[in-house]
C-alpha cells in the first residue's frame, strides 16, 4: 500500500492513523520510544526543500526503531542527469523498508510508486498533493477543538499552488468539517466557486493561512509591501470576525507579515502553528506503522 493522496487511504484507515497520532503524540512528549519497526529502514529523498516534512518523518521512523537514511539529492547521481525512474530502480534494489518522496512534479510520487516494491509515501509533489500534512491537520484540530464534525475551516491564501489545500479540501469534508477555500483571485484554482477572504474567515471555527508560493509564480504579483497582508492577509481586524474560539493554523513556511501577521502567529492561545509541527511527528509514525506493518 501506498500514500499517495488523501484518496488511497479507506475511512477506517483515517480514522487508525488519527488514533494512532494522539498515542504517540502523548508518548512523544513523555519522551517514550517504540521498537515497533526495530531494523526497519526508511529512505527519505527530498527533491523540494523542506524543513518540517524532512525532519519529523525522520525523526518518526527513529522513534519507531526504524532508521532513517536521506538521499541529499542535490549531491546525487540526479546531478549527472539520471532520470527519476533510474532513481526508483537504484533505489528499489537496495530494499528499503519504505519510500517517502517529495517532489516538483505533480505525479512523481505514483511513478516511483510503479517500481518500488515498498510503500512510497507522498511528501509532497508539486501542486498535486501533500497528505501526510492534511492528516496532521486533522489531528492536530481534534486534539485543540476535541471533533472535526461541523466545524467551518477557512483555508485562505494560495489555494491555486497549494497542495496542502488540495490534501485538506480532500480530507476534512469526509470527517465532517464544512471547508471553505479563499484567495486573491489570480490565485485561485479554475472551477472553484470565489468567495472573499472575509466570507472565508466570518464565523470560522480554523483559520488556516497559506504562503504565497513565489516559486511557483510566472508572473509577481506586484504586490506593495504590506499591500498583501491588508487585502489577503490574517489581520487581528480580520480574525475578531471569526468565531470568539477560533485557532489559528499555517503549515509553515511562513511568510510573517505577509500572509499573517506576527502577532497572531505568535499568540500561545489561538495559535496551533508549533502544535502543528509536534503532531506531525506523531502523524507520521502512525503513517509508517501502517504502511510498513501492513
Ligand atoms: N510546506 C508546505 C508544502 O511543502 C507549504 C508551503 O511550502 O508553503 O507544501
């Protein structure tokens, strides 16, 4: 079994793996390893930078016993100009335990999924998807709200590039929550119906903000400085018209003072942006007990 979107995973299997990341979650913060995958190994190839995502899956197959073994890829043999597919067999014949694959190009995960006997895991790939982040998510909304069922989750920014938008408009409408999806409108995906950030953010349970993914650009925005934050932005004027409970959440990077101003992202109350990061840990041992148990 393979990772590769919201979609290859079954009800039941969402439900296990968000059962299984509150257990580990608490055992992780009272430092308490498992053996679970004792010997197993786990490649980790990173053709996108990445901070968060490479860390925590490393750090999940450790506190799994599993080893972690990343591919430093700008100093590979994709340098020498070896296709992703010669990557894949290479990498297949020394018999990992399994893959987990970021990428800039939508689908490269499912075409190295084609050759490797383990289970791949999508770390992200290009605009397409980023699954492991929506079930973080989720998880780290149960752990704050205590449900998922009902709640209004305004997911404002970069939907057009975001492939944590794309996981997350997949996974919360099946555990009940109502998404609504907002952005500048160069910056929205065709075929999804425009509302203002503000429509997005009045009463909302979850405000979570995504960066503006220059790198994906073709053209600048051309925006002033501070022009983004008072359209798009999360400003305290803008979240005082979300539900008085409301949390706030970005899957990091962050662009501070430019999708969200500093002082929200920094408020121990409302702010789950480092709850985010601790659960991710938790979410992706249960990914890999899953997926290499199974
Ligand atoms: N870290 C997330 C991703 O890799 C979000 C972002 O880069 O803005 O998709």
């Amino acid at each position: 079994m393979d990772l590769l979107s919201i979609d290859s995973l079954g009800d039941a299997e969402i439900a296990d793996i968000l059962d299984r990341a509150e257990m580990y979650f608490t055992g992780n913060r009272g430092r308490r390893g498992t053996e679970r995958l004792h010997g197993r190994i786990v490649f980790n190839v990173f053709y996108e930078n990445s901070t968060r995502t490479a860390m925590s899956f490393a750090t999940a197959a450790h506190r799994l016993g599993a080893s972690a073994i990343s591919l430093s890829v700008e100093r590979s043999s994709v340098a020498k100009g070896e296709t992703l597919e010669d990557t894949a067999r290479t990498l297949n014949a020394m018999r990992p335990d399994a893959l987990v694959i970021r990428h800039r190009e939508n689908g490269a995960p499912a075409a190295v999924a084609m050759i490797m006997d383990a289970p791949v895991i999508n770390a992200g790939d290009g605009t397409n998807e980023h699954p492991t982040q929506a079930l973080l998510d989720a998880a780290t909304i149960r752990r704050r709200l205590g449900r998922i069922e009902g709640l209004k989750i305004a997911i404002c920014g970069d939907i057009r590039h975001s492939r944590v938008a794309r996981s997350n408009a997949l996974l919360l409408p099946r555990l009940g929550a109502e998404v609504r999806l907002a952005g500048p409108p160069e910056l929205m995906p065709d075929g999804v119906p425009p509302i203002s950030i503000d429509e997005a953010i009045a009463g909302a349970d979850v405000v979570m903000m995504l960066r503006v993914q220059r790198e994906r650009l073709e053209d600048e925005l051309g925006d002033a400085p501070g022009e983004y934050l008072a359209r798009y932005g999360l400003t305290s004027q803008r979240l005082a018209t979300a539900s008085p409970e409301a949390v706030v959440m970005h899957p990091g990077p962050m662009n501070r003072g430019v999708e969200i101003e500093d002082r929200i992202a920094d408020d121990p109350e409302r702010s789950l942006i480092t709850l985010q990061v601790e659960m991710g840990v938790a979410v992706r041992m249960a990914c890999l007990e899953l997926l290499i148990g199974s």
